[in-house]
C-alpha cells in the first residue's frame, strides 16, 4: 500500500481530494492530519472507507504531532492545510504566517527526516499578484511572486521555504497554484457558498466593488485530480498553475446562481470594496495540460448546478456552520458594508 499524508484533509479541498485518492487509489492508505480549525469539519470526510483512511487531529505547527502522525518511508506529503481567505488575513496576518510558513516547514523538516518520497506544497495563483483587467496576459509558471495580500503573501513565502528545501536538501518537491474552487462542502464565507445561503434565505448577497474582479474558476474535483498527475508524473522541483480556462466576473458568477436558483437579481448589494483587492487572475495551464495530460472533465453550468444541488441537499451541515461562529465573523466583515451601502442591481 501507497502511504499518503494530507494535511487540511478535513477542509475543502482537502477533503475532496481525500475522497477521490481513496475512491480511486485502491493502494493507497492516507494518514489525514487536520486541526480542525474554523474551516476543518469532520463531517466532510463521512463515508470514507475507514480501512484505508486514518483521521488524526492536529496542528502543522506542531513538531511532535506531526512527527508522531507522518508515516516513515511515507510515499508523499500533500500539504493542503492553510489558513486561506483573504478578508481574515486582513484582519489579522499572525495565524497566515505561523501555519502558512512556519508549519509548512514543519512538515518539510519532518518529510526529510522520515524519507518522504514526495512533498506536494498546495499553493495559490494569488501568489502572483494581479493582471490588469483590459490585458491578455495570463499567469505562467514563470511569472514573477508579487502578492498583494497577507494571506498571498504567506503562500509565497511557504513557497519559498519548499524551494529552499528541495535547493539545500535535494528534496523531491513539487507546487502546484490553483485558480479559485468551488463545489460541495465549502466553507460559507467564500463566493459561492456565502451567495447561495444568503439566497436561499432571500437575503441581501454582499458584492465587493463593482464587482468586476475576474476570478479563474475550477470545480474542485478537477483541481484535485490535477494535484495527482502532478504527484504521480510531475518534475521533481518544478511549479505547475492548474486552471480550467474560465474567467469570471463576480458579478457574473452572482447572477448566474440566483437565475439558477430563481431569485431576483434586486437581492445583490454593492459594498465597500477590500483593501488591496487583486482586480484580475487568470492562468495558462498549458504546461499541467501538455506535459501531464490533465484538462478538466466538470464544465462550469454543470459543476454550479452541482455545487447548488449539494447545498440544498445538505441544509444541516450549512446550519451547523452558520450556527456558530461564523456567525460573529458574518457580521464583523458584511453587516457594516450592508448597511452601509444604498446601491441594489436590479
């Protein structure tokens, strides 16, 4: 049997690539190490075959814990756990930092120290900064790091320290940067989850700006099968962006869910836009699709449809969430903008 460690296996995407390798993988057991912070839920991993799948509760940050959890001989490490939205980077830059880079290189002492084979460092195209919106650039694998956020530029550095070890140590490492996903089990204070909680309780839905900002947008199984062909057939030390090629405003992306969902566009409210809000991302995945063989296989009507589906499926885990304290946060971060604001698309 592959011995696979994820870590932020619990979250969203990490859970959903938990599924698939164990879905898909019949030789591989994956250690899932996860802290279970404001975004881990144990109930993303229900029904997971439990023979191949061992839960460990823990923070990367903690040199015991993973040394205790991180199988010798390990096959690979994907690193999937971080410290991810924006807004509460903002807010607060000190937990981005000390999981973002601090335990990205816990995980990197201890993989060497055990003989991982591989070390898969999950990343993101905000690393890269933005593009000007009336430009036809895209993000490359050689495009400079130019984050313009705490959270970006957290990844950055976590990318660096990855770097680091493979150029001091010969590691065998790979990072892979990603366009923004979507789909079932999302934690609610991102785009589309946040957009159809609020609409199907015909509630005001918070739009940043003009809401103009293009966002690469990837249905999360996708990604996740991405991040496999980089393990399996990836260059050892090499970057790969992995992008479906569908650039959307999110004004765009906010009327198609409440058409879907058959609600007015009047419920849409434009609020004080975010410091620093990167105005354009998008990526030529050229490189993950020739040298790899990847393309995604979910198309955007098809995936939103399924990510709205899912969320009216699943109203108890939605309530489970917004029951607790993100319901504090919602308020910090929306409710002032909201009452703030007087403009309503109609």
């Amino acid at each position: 049997m592959r011995k696979i460690f994820v870590t932020g296996g619990a979250g969203f995407i990490g859970s959903a690539f938990v599924r698939m390798v164990v879905r898909e993988q019949p030789d591989a057991h994956v250690a899932n190490f996860d802290a279970l912070t404001y975004a881990g839920n144990l109930e993303n991993l229900n029904g997971i075959d439990e023979t191949r799948h061992e839960f460990v509760k823990g923070d990367i940050c903690d040199r015991d814990a993973v040394d205790v959890a991180m199988p010798e001989e390990c096959d690979a490490v994907f690193n999937f756990a971080a410290e991810s939205h924006v807004d509460r980077s903002i807010a607060s830059a000190n937990e981005f930092l000390e999981t973002n880079v601090i335990g990205t290189q816990v995980l990197l002492d201890a993989a060497r120290a055990k003989g991982v084979r591989r070390f898969v460092q999950i990343s993101t195209d905000e690393v890269m900064g933005t593009l000007a919106d009336d430009s036809d650039e895209y993000f490359t694998e050689e495009s400079p790091l130019r984050p313009n956020s705490p959270y970006a530029a957290s990844k950055a550095a976590a990318e660096l320290v990855v770097r680091a070890a493979r150029e001091t140590f010969g590691m065998d490492t790979v990072i892979t940067r990603c366009g923004n996903n979507y789909g079932p089990r999302q934690f609610p204070e991102k785009l589309i989850p946040l957009m159809i909680a609020n609409a199907a309780r015909d509630e005001p839905l918070p739009v940043y700006g003009d809401g103009r900002n293009v966002r690469d947008w990837i249905f999360v199984d996708d990604h996740c099968r991405a991040v496999w062909q980089v393990y399996e057939k990836g260059k050892a030390g090499e970057v790969y962006n992995i992008g479906s090629r569908n650039e959307r405003e999110n004004i765009d992306v906010v009327k198609s869910l409440l058409d879907a969902l058959g609600k007015p566009h009047g419920l849409i409210r434009f609020v004080e836009d975010r410091p620093g809000h990167d105005r354009r991302y998008a990526i030529d995945p050229t490189k993950v699709e020739t040298e790899l063989e990847w393309k995604p296989v979910v198309t955007w009507k098809d995936g939103l449809q399924t990510t709205i589906d899912w969320y009216q499926s699943n109203q108890a885990w939605v309530d489970h969430i917004l029951s607790g304290k993100y319901k504090q946060y919602y308020k910090a971060m929306y409710e002032s903008r909201l009452d703030a604001s007087k403009t309503s698309l109609a």
